[in-house]
C-alpha cells in the first residue's frame, strides 16, 4: 500500500486512489457531529453564494459553516462542534462550508473514493482503509500552514496505523496543546465556541462511521454515513 500524504487544501487535485481528506479543525470533526445527530447527508459546498442560493431552494435544509472562522449571515450554526453538540438534526440534508475543507474536498478529481478524516472517527477511517486494502491511499491535510499541526498529526496518525508502526495518541494531544500557533489562536480565538471546539475534536473515536463523499445528479458532493 502506497501512502502520499499531501499538504494544503489547494493541493488536493493531487491525490489519487483512496483518498482521506483531513479536516481536524473543524469541518470535518463537526461534519461527524452532524452525521451522529441524525442527519439524512451533508451538502459540502466549497462556494459561498451556491451554499446561499441552495438554502434559498431548500428553506428546510440548514447551512452551517464559517468564513475565516466566523459563522456567515443567514447561517443556521456555525462550524462548531460545541454548538450543535446536542442539536438534532434528524432526517435533515445540511449544506456545510468552510474555509478550508469543503473546498479541499472539491477539487479532488482522480481518487477513486473519497472520505473524511478527524480524530473523532479516525479508527474508523484506519478500519475502512484497510478493508479496501487500495493500491493507493492519498492523506489530503487541507491546513498545512504551519509545521506538525493538527491535520498533518491525523495523517501521520493514520499513516502509522496503517504501517504497524503507531504513534501514541496522548502524545500526539499533548503536542498539538503546546503547538504556539494553536496557543496563540486559542488565546485570541475568531470564534468563542473554539477552545471547546478544540477539546471535542480531540476526542479520539466518539464515532464508529467514516463519511463517505460521492456527487449526486446536480454534481454536488454528498456526504453519507458508512458504519465500520
């Protein structure tokens, strides 16, 4: 099995066979938590005026996501884990877009499926990989801005695993804890729900599915559940 991890959401054309696209903070942690509150499927729209034109035509469907961290005009939540922890979104379609990971998931082109990653359902996603046991798995980390981040830690998280050579979890949390850059970001966040949202998407394995992302008839890319 050929593991590429690859850095940076405008970068995600590159990846091929099975690829996992890395969201940790945190469209694809609160993707889980949307998905584990009963959604029907999540709409992951990498355009903001599409998101809005789809809530138009779709009154019952909710938008959730951010812009640089913020939660738009009109939204029904924002990108947050906390805050739609204990909201039910029973039989309901969400449109999800954010910064970074539902554009990532966009521009995806040559895999020959495609899923998400977070830690709150990383086993799963190791599960499923092996399962399929591909030729090729892509490990798409949308933020790679800065050096052993988050998203680069869940692929080297994955990679390990799927290696028999893993890496200890608590580690992994304490070092991303004393990251500068998430200390500082945590310090003066963009969004007040962010220290929570940090703390919930570290919780290793709250989830036993991985999303799967398939295009429907209007080309849209849809995310549904797939219990491991």
């Amino acid at each position: 099995m050929d593991i590429k991890i690859i850095y940076g959401f405008k970068n995600a054309y590159k990846a091929k066979g099975l690829t996992v696209v890395i969201d940790v903070l945190r469209a694809f942690t609160t993707a889980c938590f949307i998905i584990g509150n009963e959604a029907k499927e999540i709409i992951a729209i990498a355009n903001l005026k599409l998101a809005y034109q789809l809530k138009q035509q779709h009154p019952s469907w909710l938008l959730i996501g951010e812009r640089m961290g913020v939660k738009q005009t009109g939204f029904d939540f924002g990108n947050s884990p906390l805050e739609i922890e204990n909201v039910s979104f029973k039989n309901k379609t969400v449109i999800l877009t954010t910064s970074l990971g539902t554009q990532a998931i966009n521009l995806v082109s040559q895999a020959s499926e495609i899923i998400t990653g977070a830690f709150v359902n990383v086993q799963a996603v190791i599960n499923y990989i092996k399962k399929k046991n591909p030729q090729h798995v892509s490990l798409v980390c949308t933020d790679a801005e800065f050096k052993d981040d988050e998203d680069i830690m869940l692929a080297k998280y994955i990679q390990g695993q799927l290696k028999n050579n893993p890496l200890d979890f608590n580690q992994i949390k304490k070092h991303l804890h004393n990251l500068p850059q998430l200390k500082q970001f945590l310090a003066h966040p963009l969004s007040s729900t962010y220290p929570q949202d940090f703390r919930l998407a570290l919780e290793l394995d709250r989830f036993d599915f991985i999303l799967k992302a398939e295009r429907n008839n209007n080309n849209l890319i849809v995310l549904k559940k797939v219990i491991i």
